[in-house]
C-alpha cells in the first residue's frame, strides 16, 4: 500500500504532462491566406472611393468584374475591371508586404494596358483568410493615372 503512495505523485505528474502536450494548429503563413480568388469590396483612386460592393450609385461601377485568382504553385488570373482576363505568375516578397503579378498576358498575348506584363501591389493590411488591401506600386493607366488601392475579400 506505501508503495502506491510513493507512486501516486508520478503518475499524477505524468498525467499532466500528457495533458499539457496538446497541439495547435499553426497560423497560415501570408501566402497559404493569399491564395485563392479575391474580389473588390472598396476600390478608391488617389484615396477618392469609386466602388463599394453592393452601392448603386458607383463612380466606377467595373470594379464589380474585378476578380484576382492566386493559385498555389504561383499561377495567377487576374480579371480586370473591362472584364479582360490575363494569366500569368504571382510571387511574394521575402517581407510579406509586395505582391507581384508578372508575365501577364491575355487570349491575344497582350498585356495589361501601361505595363509590360508585370503589376505591383505594395500589402497595406494584415493579410487573412477573408481580407487584405493592397494599392499599386505605381499610377494606373486605366485608373486615370491614379494610384489605385483595392481592399478585397474572399469570398
């Protein structure tokens, strides 16, 4: 009978142990949130709102046909607010903060309007599952010559 005294705070420290030992679930890194298809809830030129998701009375009502694809494996489809499509790659900076779509091109072989195949995105929100805001490294041409920053969510 001693013998089990002696043994009960072991096993009572072994059950704890145990207890404790429990796995989570690691956060998805940036990209792992990136990748899949992301649409325009608020678009704004030169910080000027031109599109809200579901508003009737949009100054540019093309957002609406906005729609980024990122793929995992780095395929990207980007369909632009004329509602063209163009394929091409996507890549990550090493800081998490720059997003780059290059080798764009439509059905014809063209590339976006003002580029040559590349656009970037420069992150200016935490990125999560649902949401993130990126605006244009540079002006935009089919923006009328405006920095454009698009605040999209999934789904």
């Amino acid at each position: 009978m001693k013998k089990i005294f002696l043994y009960l705070p072991i096993l009572f420290a072994f059950l704890i142990v145990i207890s404790c030992g429990k796995t989570s679930t690691p956060e998805p890194t940036v990209a792992e949130n990136l990748t899949k298809t992301w649409s325009v809830n608020i678009a704004k030129h030169d910080g000027t709102e031109v599109y809200k998701k579901g508003a009737t009375t949009n100054i540019d009502a093309g957002y609406s046909s906005y729609k980024l694809t990122l793929s995992t494996g780095g395929s990207a489809t980007l369909t632009a607010k004329d509602n063209t499509t163009f394929t091409g790659t996507w890549a990550l900076s090493s800081s998490d903060k720059v997003l780059t779509l290059s080798g764009l091109k439509n059905s014809a072989g063209q590339n976006p309007t003002g580029t040559t195949g590349t656009i970037v995105y420069n992150i200016t929100s935490t990125v999560t599952a649902t949401a993130v805001t990126i605006e244009s490294a540079t002006k935009d041409l089919k923006a009328g010559n405006t920095t454009v920053n698009l605040q999209l969510v999934n789904p």
